[in-house]
C-alpha cells in the first residue's frame, strides 16, 4: 500500500466525515436560514425586504474565506462568542458551520425567491380572499410550491457547499483539505496521487447527491 493512503498515518475517512458533518450541518442552518431570508424579501413589510435585501447582497458578495476566518478572529476571539464551549476543534467546527450556513443561506434565498416567483400570483390572491394572512399564504400555499419548482438549483448549491467546506482549514478545522495539505508535505513525491484521491473523494460526495436530487426534482416537479 503506498504510504499516503497508510490508515495509521492519515486517517482519510475521519477526514471525510468531518466534511460530510460541515455539509450536513451547513445545510440544514442554510435551508432554514435561507427560507427565512426568501420570506423577508417578499415580505409586505419594508424593513424587513430591507434587511433581507441587504444582507444578501452585503455576504454572497464577501469571500468565503473572509466570513470563516471573522467567525474565528471576530466572533470567537474578539467578542469571545464560544458557541457552547467545548474544546478548540468542537468550537472551530461551529464556527465554520455559522459562517457556512449564514453565506450558503443566501444563495438558498435567491434560489427559492425565483420559486416563489414562479408561483402564479393568482393563486395567492385566492388565498387572500379566503381570509388568509401572509404568512399563511407563504407557508401553505406558496413555499410547498416554490420548494418543488427549485429542487435542482438547491442541488447546485448543496454541491457547492459541500466543496466549499474546504474553507474551513484556514481556521483549522480537521477536514479532508487539511489533511490534503498535510499529505502534499509529507508526500511530496506523491502529489499528483494524493490530489486524485481526495479528488476522487469529493467526487463520491457530490455526484450521487445530484443523482438523487435530480431524481427527486423530477418526481416532484409542479406542472403548469
């Protein structure tokens, strides 16, 4: 076996699941996040379009690695936020997954306000004229809709994510980058090795989620 791929020099599928728990737990805060934010942008009230329209603009358009490493210097070691406490990996690891979800929330936002547009205004107005608020109208009649009609673009982004985990290394989160770095300095007679195996390995995460939800587009899929 050649010595990179050695289990008691580096431990490959620990590193591997430290991104799949980023991912997952990245996700679920973007989804609700996000869902949130679409909410407040179509939202009859003007400050609250304001604060979603800003915030959108304001993070999707800052690096990622700028909003990883201000959770750390910024939120952690300036204002002293601890996310729970715990040791410095638990507490980097929550880091990443806030300053994660909080700029994949924003393209979850777009992805399911081009949904909620496409939702005939029609069928909004019917439901106001039964007496619903807006609330209600979102929540029953408008966001099942927009969820079905933007099951691809939430793939795209959930791929990305799951790439983009890799941002977490800069604060020293123990994911599969890191040790990819670790293992082109130590093996740097095998680079080329080493960058197809965690290629390949990013690979196996990100295709068969767009298999299943392309699948699941499909099924699904409101037809007009």
């Amino acid at each position: 076996m050649p010595g990179f791929l050695d289990p008691e020099r580096y431990d490959l599928l620990a590193a591997f699941g430290v991104t799949v728990r980023l991912a997952l737990w990245s996700a679920a805060g973007a989804l609700v996040w996000g869902t949130v934010l679409a909410a407040l942008r179509v939202s009859p009230v003007p400050l609250m379009r304001t604060f979603g329209t800003v915030y959108v603009n304001v993070v999707r358009n800052i690096p990622l690695a700028v909003i990883i490493v201000g959770m750390s210097l910024g939120l952690h070691q300036t204002m002293g936020v601890a996310l729970g406490g715990g040791t410095a990996k638990e507490t980097g690891f929550r880091l990443a997954v806030l300053g994660l979800a909080g700029y994949t929330a924003t393209f979850v936002c777009e992805s399911l306000r081009s949904g909620i547009n496409s939702v005939p205004v029609g069928q909004a107005e019917a439901a106001r004229a039964l007496g619903l608020g807006f609330r209600q109208v979102l929540t029953l009649v408008v966001l099942p809709q927009a969820f079905r009609t933007v099951v691809t673009p939430l793939a795209t982004v959930l791929m990305s994510l799951t790439k983009n985990t890799t941002v977490a290394s800069t604060i020293g989160v123990a994911e599969a980058s890191l040790l990819m770095k670790e293992m082109i300095e130590n093996e740097s007679d095998a680079i080329f090795a080493v960058f197809a195996v965690f290629a390949l390995g990013f690979v196996c995460l990100t295709l068969p989620t767009a298999l299943l939800l392309g699948w699941v587009s499909r099924r699904v899929a409101v037809r007009r």
